[in-house]
C-alpha cells in the first residue's frame, strides 16, 4: 500500500521538530563552552558574541583529564573483551550442548539479568573489599564482567541461526569443541559479537554508578567522574563543567558514528533463519 505523499510530509516535519528539541540540550551545552561564566548567566542560549577558547586551553592542559581518559580506555576494552568472551563461550555451551543442567543454568542466567544491579551493591562492595579490589581499576573490570549475561542473551539467539551442518561437519572431521568455537562459530557470529561491543562500550564509557561507588582515589578516576568532579559543592564554573562534559562525550560520538551501520546490520542479521 502506497503512503500519501502528505502522511511522508507530515511524519517528516514532526520528526524534523523531534530532532531540534533533542538537539536543544547539546546546543546549550556546546555553545556555552566558548563563553565566559558572566556571559553564559546573562544569555545562556546565545551565541557567544566573542568566543573564546580559555575552557578548553585549561581542561585539555590539565593531566587529569588524561590519566581518567587513559583510566576509561584501559576498564573500557578490557572489560568489553572479557564479556564477549565469556558470553560467547557460554551461548556456544547452551546452544550446541542442550540438557537440563544447561537449562537450569539459563534460567539463572535469566534471573541474574532481571535482578536490578543497585540492590546487589552492598554484598558486592564487601566481596570486593574481600579481595582487595576495591578503588582499583581491575575491580571495575570484575564487576562490568557481569555484563557478559547481556551478551550471552543476544549472542545466543543468533547463534541458533546458523547452519548446524557447518558445525557437524567439523566434528566428523575430528574437530574438537575449542576447535570448532574458533575457527567455525565464532567467525559466523562475528557480526553480533561487534554489535554487542558497541552497546557494551557506550555502556561502561558512560557508566556514573559503579565507578562512584567503587573508586575514591583522584589518580583512578574515570572520565564520568573527571566530569562529576568539575561540579564544586559551593560555586561551579559551568562553562568550565559543560566543557569538560564535551571533551568527555567526543570519543563515543566519534565512536557511535561510525559503528552506527554495524548495529543494525548485526541484529538484523540474525533475525532470519538461513
């Protein structure tokens, strides 16, 4: 069925004014970078009448801005490998190796993912402690491995839509599971692995609570808390704070622009059988 030309005119204008009220916030935050805090009270929603490059000259002179981007970089790869990992390997078990052991275990997987992480903070805080990985960046790693359950969900559902003969030929040529894992599986599951990679570092990059509640010492900040750390209790040079949120939001950007394509391509590719 053909859509009227106006209904398309239509949907296209309110999507075009959803857009612009969705850009407002990221207007505001940009342009007031380039002015002074006095400028900015008096007019926030103006374009600077003289711009200035002070903010960003002081921000990106300051090592701690490295060091928490070094910080994030390092949590946010590590722990982004290490779900992959561990959610594949898993999906791989489920799938191929179907009884009722692997049924009970994806039905706790299934109620570990529906149990809110905030009310497991306190026993995980003690366990942590426990183990000496409390303000250190390798206990972060730790608990962002729990995400590992989302990859297992997705990865698994489009695991089921390989072709099984691959698999099966590979064992009647005397491959074994490992074999068959890395040389058969997980080159067909490529395209969700990235997908899953994606959401999964937008994720941790961007993650406020664990961090805040697992890292109290200046030189293991992430770029989250970097940011949270430019809002002072009595008086706060907002020009200052947004431009740090700017600098702290440019890689994902970068990041999400171009990895946008694979995102859908990824899930949608496993929505069909064949």
């Amino acid at each position: 069925m053909t859509v009227p030309v106006w209904r398309r005119a239509a949907l296209s204008v309110a999507m075009l004014l959803l857009a612009c009220l969705i850009a407002v916030p990221l207007y505001y935050v940009v342009v007031n970078t380039f002015k002074t805090q006095g400028e900015m009270v008096a007019s926030p929603l103006s374009l600077p009448t003289s711009p200035v490059l002070d903010n960003y000259r002081e921000v990106l002179s300051d090592p701690r801005m490295y060091r928490s981007f070094a910080n994030t970089l390092y949590v946010t790869v590590i722990s982004v490998v290490l779900q992959l990992l561990v959610g594949a390997l898993a999906a791989y078990a489920m799938v191929v190796r179907t009884s009722r052991l692997n049924r009970i275990l994806a039905n706790l997987l299934l109620i570990g993912f529906v149990v809110p992480g905030q009310s497991t903070l306190i026993p995980l805080y003690r366990t942590l402690v426990g183990f000496e990985l409390v303000d250190n960046l390798n206990g972060l790693v730790v608990m962002y491995l729990g995400g590992a359950i989302f990859c297992y969900f997705l990865v698994q559902g489009y695991m089921r839509t390989l072709p099984f003969e691959v698999i099966e030929a590979a064992r009647i040529d005397g491959a074994h599971d490992g074999q068959i894992f890395w040389h058969v599986v997980l080159p067909l599951i490529k395209p969700i692995l990235v997908t899953v990679g994606i959401f999964q570092s937008m994720w941790v990059w961007n993650d406020f609570l664990l961090p805040t509640v697992f890292i109290s010492s200046p030189d293991k900040r992430t770029v989250v808390l970097q940011v949270y750390n430019a809002v002072t209790e009595f008086t706060t040079n907002w020009p200052m704070f947004m431009t740090v949120s700017v600098i702290a939001l440019v890689p994902m950007i970068v990041f999400f622009v171009l990895t946008q394509k694979h995102i859908a391509s990824g899930l949608l590719a496993g929505s069909v059988k064949g």
